[in-house]
C-alpha cells in the first residue's frame, strides 16, 4: 500500500491555546521516491511541472474522495524536501539496509484546513466545464473553418485548371487562326 490516511480527529493544541483539527497521512518511503523520479524525468523531458500535492491529490480524490487545497506551500514543501532526502539516502544504502528505508513511512499531518472544501472543488469544476465549453467551441468553429478554406482550395484548384484549359484553348484558337490567315494568304483569298 502506497498510503494510508487514518481519518481519525485529533485535536492539536498549540500555544496561546490554539486547537487545530488534523488527520495523519501515511507515505511509504519507496512510494515518496517514486514520485521524486517521476518528477525528475518530467523536468528532465520538459512536461509540465506537477507538483507533490497534485500527485498526492491523484491518489487521495482516488482512495478516500477526499483532495488537498493545491496551493498548500507547506505540504508541498515538506514533501519535496522529504522526497529529496529519501532518494539521497536510498542512493548511499544497498542491500537489506535499503530494503528497511524503504518499509518506513512518513507520517504527514493533515490539517482540515488543508483540505480542499466542496464549494471550492465545485467552483474548480465549474470553471473547467466552462473552459471546455469554450475549447468546444472553438473547436467546431476552426472545423467549419477548416471545411470552408478546403472548400476555398477545391473552387480555387477548379478555377485554375479551368482557367488553364481556357489558355490553352486561345493559344490553339490563335494557332488554328494564325495558320488558316497563312494558308489564305497563300491562295489569295485576302
């Protein structure tokens, strides 16, 4: 298993009496270094930047229903330094001390203020619904376009070839007429 999100509540108080509502998030090593590589060969391949919390967020929507706010610079940062730790570590460790790094996990706390609320999820979708819309239309309208200018190129290639063939046609009138004024000449009928 990759992960684990135990949903238990937990109350965290800090100072000045502050509580805090927070969950724990379990990531194997072995899955953390995963992601660290995938990173590094989509930077290396120039694709898009993805970011930890969107790839946590991947699994997270998948497994539980449940997705991270994406702009969360502390998670994200936690996970890149961590990510970049274990692969260090991993990269000096070989043989069986390897194979312990990575049965440990990481163990992740999880505010609920971290988590991604349903308004916002749903103005998310709405906003990519109305994008799509959007890239629809544009869609069909650069169809139509495009069936306009092929059909532009058609009409354009039929009146060339026509007027190809009327170019040729007066070349061989005038031929035909310079030949019939020669051979007239020559009988002296003008």
């Amino acid at each position: 298993m990759a992960f684990v999100l135990i949903p238990t509540l937990k109350l965290v108080y800090g100072q000045r009496g502050y509580c805090r509502k927070e969950s724990s998030l379990h990531c194997a090593f072995k899955c953390l270094c995963t992601w660290h590589e995938a990173r590094q060969q989509a930077l290396a391949q120039n694709i898009a930047r993805t970011s930890y919390v969107e790839i946590l967020n991947a699994i997270l929507s998948e497994e539980t229903g449940l997705k991270l706010r994406e702009d969360n610079e502390c998670i994200e940062g936690h996970l890149r330094r961590e990510c970049g730790q274990i692969v260090r570590k991993s990269s000096e460790k070989c043989g069986s001390s390897h194979r312990k790094l990575f049965k440990k996990e990481l163990k992740l706390a999880v505010q609920f203020d971290d988590l991604a609320s349903m308004a916002e999820l749903e103005k998310k979708l709405a906003s990519k619904l109305l994008k799509n819309k959007d890239l629809e239309k544009r869609c069909e309208d650069l169809v139509k376009e495009l069936f306009k200018a092929q059909d532009a190129e058609r009409m354009a290639s039929k009146n060339f070839a026509r007027a190809e063939e009327i170019a040729n046609l007066k070349n061989e009138n005038r031929n035909l007429h310079d030949y019939l004024e020669e051979s007239w000449s020559k009988r002296g009928i003008f």
